[in-house]
C-alpha cells in the first residue's frame, strides 16, 4: 500500500512512554482454608461455577492474563483423581465429590481458556494434612494407606522428601493431571521442607539413616529437592512438551553472610531453611520461570524489595524470571498505605529486561479495591492488554498469519472479518491492531491493539470505537498457544471517497 510506514523491529521507548507488549500478569487463587475460592465449603456446584465465572471476569477487567489456582492443597482434589480424594475445601467433607456431579478443574480450565488467559495448576507437593486434629480426612487419603510415608511437625502432617516412593508418587499425581487436562503450566509454591518451628527439627531421622548414605544432612535434604523437581521436569515435558513448570519461591535464595552470590539481606532463605536450591534448577533448565514472593516494601530493613528485585533479575539465567508481589499487605502497615507502593512494584520489574511480569498474592486481596489497586490497574499499569512472553526452548514456530475478507460498517461500530489457513489447530488467538491514517505501523506498540479475539469458526470482531469517518488502517495476527505471534496480514484500510466508506484489502 502507497506511504505505508512498517516498523518491524523493537523500538526502544522509555519506560515512561509505552508498557510492554508481553508481560505475565497472574493472580494467585488460593484454595487451602478457602482463602480466595470457594467462598465457604459446601457451594452447590452452580455456586462454585459462578463464583469462578465472577473471579475470571473481575481480573480480566483487571489486565490480568494468567491464573494461578491451588488444584492440590493437601493431597487432595478439586478435580477427579484417581489418586486422592476431592478435597473438604470444596464440599465440606474430603472424598465428597461435588453435587451435582462435575469436574472443577476441566470447568476452570475451559473459562479461563475463554478468557484468553492462561492456568496455571497449583500442586503443594508436600503438605498432606493441614491440621491433625480438625482436618478431615478421607478414608483412602495416602496418609491412612501408607503412614510410614509421613511425619508429624507441629500440627501439621508431612510427606517425608527423603523417601524414593514419595517422589515417585508426586510425581504420578501431578503427571495425570498434565496428561488428562489441558493446564497451560504446572506451578509450586514456596513449601518444599517445611518453614522451621523453633526449637523442633524435622522428624526426618528414620530417612536420613536409611537414605542418607553419610552426607550431610541439609546436603541431603536439598538433594532430594533436586530429585524430585528433575524428575517432574522430565514426567511433565514427555507428557506434554508446552506445558510449563514453574517455582514461586520464598523471596530470599541465599543471605549475602552464608555466600558471596547471595543478597545483601538477612533472616530466612530458601537454601539453608527450606533445602531448595531454586535458582540451580533454573540454571540447569529443569524448570521454565522462577517467580519469587518478594512479599516486602522498599526500603525494609531485611528484605528491601529494591535490593531483591535487581538480585532476582540478574539470576534469571535465560528463563523467565517473575516477580511475586504480597498484595494482601495493602494496608497492613505505614509503608503499606501508600498507594503507590504496589505500583512502583511493578514498574521497576518493567525497568529490568530480565524480568517478565508480575503475579499477586492473592485474589481475594483486591475485592473493594484497597487503596485503588483496582483503578491503578485498570487506568494504568494494565490499561492496555498484554501478551505473554514466549518460551522459545519450548517452541518457536508461529502459525500462519490470517488474512482480511470484508467489513462492514454497523450501528454500534465496525464489523471486521478476517480467514486464515491454519488447519492444525496451532492458531489460538487473534490480535487485531488500529492505526490512525500516517501512523507509523509498529506492531510492538500494545496502545494500538484493540483485542486479543479467540479462534472460530469464522473469525470476527466489531469496533466499537470505530469513528465514522475517519481512515484508519487495520492489522491483524494470529498467536499460538506459546503465544508465537504470526507475520502481520496485510493492511486493511478504511477511508472516506468521494463521501462514502471504503475498504482497501490490497496489499
């Protein structure tokens, strides 16, 4: 097309002028204790759905592109598993299915798949009871079928890591769920060995014996960490290779005191408190993003988030690196009053290229809108939509790009029909771009996207915004699943001759 300007490579903004076209934006859905969802045990099944559907819909309206759901709180179910019983935070009883019958997790799967946002399945692999004496437990729980698994720290009953059949076990529950339902990730929490309890050592002595074969015992701990996180790497990706994993670790990997590599920070840390050594399994490639829980202000006296974030973001490694942040703070504290405090959160994440986005802890952190955290998102930090960041040691072949067929002008704005000649099934999403007439075409520019449209049949979106008479020209391309995004189509251009509407298709 005559004086069409095309931009295709990056263009270097400030930070200022232009958010980032890619950015993870997730939202953490706790289940354990109904802390986001359901809202009470025992919802009819309608209740639960539309309890979801409302949840789904509120972050969308929020910019957010993934969710984070907690699938396995204590090794149970909130979906069919022919390994553990559905879990008394859905139903009120452990091993009540839900009535009338459904399956919540191919349910919340498929909403949030509408959506255009991702799942990403919550699995806590370790934590098996939550409270000894007023959790209920079902009959066929692991821990009456096979007790010698177990131990007993404070009120709460544990898998012992050290013991092979353990591994094993996790590692088929989780690997079912990969095969059988279409989660977009598998992710795991801070919980690995437990937080310490003062004064009380882990009860993994009878292992440790018999499997410690004379290595130090935090040494041996935090290989058995690294075992079973290798072997779930492999058992996912011979599933399903686009399925990504994924650690939210404790925010701190090693105090600067114990190494030189680590922060300049003091207290707890996941290597010498938890045996999780996280950033090696990033380095090693066994998993695909770390997203520490950096859950402080600025300027704390410990933990300061400004020293944490710039440590995280140059230990990501080449993998995704995500930063966690503790929204249900809002208010807790002086610093925590500021509401701007979450805001700069985020935007110095965006000032780090190592950095991919953000996720919140948790949903229910933002029902009435504390301190405006609803209206910062909307109206600024996420104003505009976002794809996610690719993962090209996953896959980095885009799909076809589509092709404009017609349009229309309407009542309420402009229709706009397109095809593509995908017959793989690997298209998932359409991007649809607008741009005034002389702009310069810059497909990185995410103010320009006016929807991210899910595939169909036959493929259309109506502009709402469109205003009649003026030119505009129109961009459209197709994202696979990995988020790939095609060439660009050819232009469509709308204009005004001679008084009357008209569409221009050539390239």
């Amino acid at each position: 097309m005559a004086g069409l300007l095309l931009c295709g490579g990056m263009v270097q903004q400030g930070k200022g002028q232009l958010p980032p076209k890619r950015e993870l934006r997730a939202v953490w859905v706790a289940t354990i204790e109904n802390i986001d969802y359901p809202s009470r045990k025992g919802l009819s099944s309608q209740q639960q759905q539309q309890e979801f559907i409302a949840l789904l819909d509120r972050h969308q309206r929020n910019g957010i592109n993934a969710i984070i759901f907690q699938v396995r709180p204590v090794s149970d179910a909130f979906y069919a598993s022919p390994y553990e019983p559905w879990s008394e935070y859905l139903t009120g009883r452990q091993g009540q299915p839900p009535i009338p019958y459904y399956d919540p997790l191919e349910f919340m799967v498929t909403e949030t798949h509408k959506r255009g946002m991702e799942f990403h399945a919550w699995f806590n692999p370790y934590r098996a009871i939550a409270n000894i004496r007023t959790s209920s437990v079902a009959p066929n729980h692991i821990t009456r079928l096979k007790p010698q698994w177990f131990v007993t720290y404070g009120d709460k009953r544990y898998f012992d890591p050290g013991i092979p059949e353990v591994r094993t076990y996790v590692t088929d529950v989780i690997r079912d769920v990969v095969k059988r339902y279409d989660i977009d990730a598998v992710h795991f929490d801070d919980y690995f060995y437990p937080y310490r309890i003062a004064n009380r050592e882990f009860p993994d002595g009878n292992s440790y014996r018999t499997y410690g074969k004379g290595r130090f015992i935090d040494d041996w701990r935090r290989s058995n960490v690294d075992t079973i996180i290798q072997m779930l790497g492999a058992a996912i990706k011979a599933e399903k290779p686009w399925v990504k994993f994924g650690i939210s670790p404790f925010g701190v990997w090693r105090n600067r005191d114990k190494d030189p590599d680590g922060s300049a920070t003091r207290g707890l840390s996941n290597y010498d408190d938890l045996y999780a050594d996280v950033t090696k399994w990033q380095r090693l490639g066994w998993i695909d993003y770390l997203m520490p829980q950096l859950y402080w202000e600025f300027g704390h006296r410990l933990v300061p988030y400004e020293v944490l974030v710039n440590w995280w973001g140059a230990h990501s490694y080449g993998r995704h690196m995500y930063i966690g942040h503790g929204a249900y703070r809002l208010g807790s504290s002086a610093s925590w009053r500021d509401p701007g405090e979450l805001p700069r959160q985020v935007q110095a994440t965006r000032a780090l290229s190592t950095i991919q986005g953000s996720a919140f802890y948790s949903s229910k952190s933002f029902d009435g809108n504390p301190l405006g955290i609803t209206d910062s998102m909307r109206n600024h930090l996420y104003r505009y939509p976002a794809l996610r960041p690719t993962m090209p040691w996953l896959d980095n072949t885009a799909p076809k790009a589509p092709y404009f067929t017609d349009a229309f002008e309407k009542p309420d704005g402009l229709e706009i029909r397109w095809a593509d000649d995908d017959t793989s099934g690997q298209t998932r999403q359409f991007v649809l771009y607008r741009f005034e007439e002389g702009q310069v075409i810059n497909i990185n520019d995410p103010t320009k996207i006016i929807g991210l449209i899910p595939q169909m049949p036959d493929p259309m979106v109506i502009d709402h915004s469109y205003i009649k008479g003026r030119s505009y020209i129109y961009i459209v391309t197709a994202l696979d699943r990995m988020q790939n995004e095609s060439m660009i189509s050819d232009p469509m251009r709308v204009f005004v001759k001679n008084g009357k509407v008209e569409f221009d298709f050539e390239p």
